[in-house]
C-alpha cells in the first residue's frame, strides 16, 4: 500500500530544503507539502505570519467533519547543523545502507514526511474514514514554539479528538515528556587592567561561585515512573572583553527538564533565593535573572483510551510489547496539551539519540513502517 519509492523522494526533498532555525524558513518546506498533496487531493492551506515563516494545514476530509478529527502534528524546522564535519553533506538526504542523512531526518522531517504520506495512502486506497484527518505544521518549535501558540486557537484543534505527534520515538509509544525551563543568569562586575585585579570586580570569578551552588542544587520532586529525575544543565557561559582586562560581565544560560506535578514558577524562586544568598555573601555580586523559555511536561490520564489503542496498534503491527514510554525532550504538545486537554501520543521513525546530532538519519525501514502505523491508527480511530 504505501508507495515507498515515492515516500523515500518526499523525505529527501524535504531534508534538502533548509529550514534551520533560527531563522527557520519554514516556509520553503510548506510549500513543498503543498505541492505534493496537490495530486492525491488533499486540501491545503499554508498559514505565512513573517517573512519566509509558516504554518500549514493539510486535510483528508472524512464523511462527518463535525465528529472530533484525529491531528497528526508535526515542525517544520530543525536544528543547525552545528561545527562538527558531516560525513554525508547535512541537506543531501543521502540513501546509504538503507538510512537517509540529513539534518532534519530524525528530528523531524522523517516523521512529516510519514504523516504525510501515511494521508495519502488512506486518500488513494479510496476509503472514507468517519472523522476527517489533519495534519498541522508548525514552525519553529525548535526554539520557541511560536507556530505552536498562533496554531492553538484554530477551531481544528479546538474540536479535535486526539494527536499524533511524529518526533522521534524508535517505533515506540511515547505517552509522556519532561517540560523545559530556561533561565538566563547575568553577573555585573567592574573592568580593570588585569595587572592590577583589585581595582576591579570580577564577574566571571563570581560566576563561578554561583556554579559551584548549581552543581549542589536540589529538586524537590518525586522521580517520574516513565520520566525519571528532573535535571539542570549549565549550557552556556560568556565574559570577559579581553585577557588583559579584568571581566565586568559573565552571562550564562541553563537548561532545567522537569517532570509532570513541578512548578516551574517554584525553581525560579529557587534559584532567585540562591542569587539573594549570595549576594549576602560575596561583596559586590550584582545578578539579574530573566527566563528565556517555559514549557511544562506532557503526561496523559491514565487508562486514556486513545493511548490503550496506540499500543495496540504498535503490538499488533510489529509485536512492540505494550508499554508507554516517556521523552526527555519537549514538544509542541507543551503548548497544545494544557490548552487543549487533547489525548497526545508521541511516534515517530527517527531514534531520539540522533536528533540534533552530526550524521543524523532515518530508517528506511523504520520510516516505512510509520507511514503503515499512522494509517492504521486513523482507521481504527475511526471505528
């Protein structure tokens, strides 16, 4: 049923379309959606809100559009391709040994693509499903989730049953992932020439009084049966004007995953109670603390029927044992679940080790079985 000479072409026509974010260039992969749903008949909308940036929807249309329709959800941009050599170029989409490389691969084209064609292949086999089929694109999840928050008030979602979210899950039924919090810590200090450090104040030796207490930091939370333990990550460090001046400024930036029942608004005062410390202990620390990003966790109702039948699914396709995993990483479902209060699953064919990785790739394999996976489940949703 599913066409896979022509569903390998899609992926890699998508991979070869660089949409790195920043800037995104969304656009460009919206457009190229579009052009291949034109001929199968699928309706298309392409939403642009800046320049070259866009959301989209793409439609198979059901025989009662006023029943809840079933989402796939999917974003448009990727990751850069960051400093390290690529042993296949990062926008080829090279096909060797039966994996396709390129940025976007694994995280997340690879899962579009196969949403994609997954809609064809139920248009062309010509059946009618009782509930229509949506796909929404988004831009820019890999930063803000700025198509996210524009996508949520469409009455789509609004009325929608359940979604289908295809970032990397290896084949497996991700019910579950960890929210993300950024914080952005800035240190002020005093320049001097660096022969004569008493004249100054010495931003970046403060700063590393404040690490030495974020590598101590405690969570108080419960570790999460599918998510494990929250986590903190000093992820970037700046300073100095030059070596021979003392540094008046050292900025950082952490990364804090949580898990579902945190309050993120709790950490901030955490960590603003850290900085009053020590401020109180070390003359002259002048701090400014700003949040750069604030998404919570994805965690299901449990016994949730639509997650019962994508388990059910993955056994009966390829003999997955039938168990919810969960994702360290964060999703546009942040944005979609708390608005939405939507039955959200996680699958997609890419391995999540790969995302944001040089080399990254696809299966072959796993990319053909989720097509086969995502049209059995809007079937069976259906029913």
């Amino acid at each position: 049923m599913v066409n896979e000479e022509r569903a390998i072409k899609f992926l890699q026509d998508l991979i070869q379309i660089e949409s790195v974010n920043p800037p995104g260039n969304e656009l460009g992969v919206a457009e190229a959606i579009a052009g291949h749903v034109k001929n199968p008949g699928l309706s298309c909308e392409i939403k642009p809100f800046s320049e070259n940036r866009a959301n989209m929807i793409v439609r198979l249309e059901g025989k009662d559009s006023s029943r809840p329709p079933l989402i796939f959800n999917g974003h448009l941009d990727t990751v850069p391709i960051g400093d390290n050599l690529w042993e296949h170029p990062p926008f080829s989409g090279n096909m060797v040994d039966g994996k396709i490389y390129g940025r976007g691969a694994c995280d997340m084209k690879g899962g579009v693509a196969a949403l994609i064609e997954a809609m064809i292949c139920l248009k062309e086999a010509g059946e009618e499903l009782e509930h229509d089929v949506i796909f929404i694109g988004t831009a820019g999840e890999e930063v803000d989730c700025v198509g996210a928050k524009m996508m949520v008030e469409e009455d789509i979602l609004k009325k929608a049953g359940a979604m289908v979210i295809a970032e990397p899950s290896n084949g497996r039924v991700f019910t579950a992932h960890k929210g993300v919090l950024w914080l952005e810590i800035k240190l002020f200090g005093k320049t001097a020439h660096a022969s004569m450090p008493d004249q100054g104040i010495n931003a970046i030796i403060h700063m590393s009084e404040l690490i030495e207490r974020l590598k101590k930091f405690t969570f108080y939370a419960e570790e999460h049966g599918l998510l494990g333990k929250p986590s903190l990550t000093v992820s970037t460090i700046e300073g100095g004007v030059k070596t021979n001046v003392v540094p008046d400024q050292c900025r950082i930036t952490l990364d804090i995953r949580t898990v579902p029942g945190m309050k993120h608004e709790k950490i901030i005062h955490q960590i603003s109670e850290l900085l009053e410390e020590l401020k109180a202990e070390i003359k002259n620390f002048q701090p400014e603390l700003n949040v750069l990003n604030n998404l919570p966790a994805l965690e299901n109702m449990k016994n949730d029927s639509f997650v019962r039948l994508c388990l059910e699914v993955n056994q009966e396709l390829y003999n997955m044992k039938p168990e919810e995993k969960g994702a360290n990483y964060y999703t546009d479902a942040s944005i979609f679940f708390p608005q939405l209060k939507l039955p959200t699953v996680i699958y997609g064919p890419g391995n999540e080790k790969l995302a944001h990785q040089p080399n990254e790739y696809v299966e072959v394999k796993k990319y053909i079985q989720a097509i086969e996976y995502y049209v059995e489940l809007a079937r069976r949703y259906s029913s």
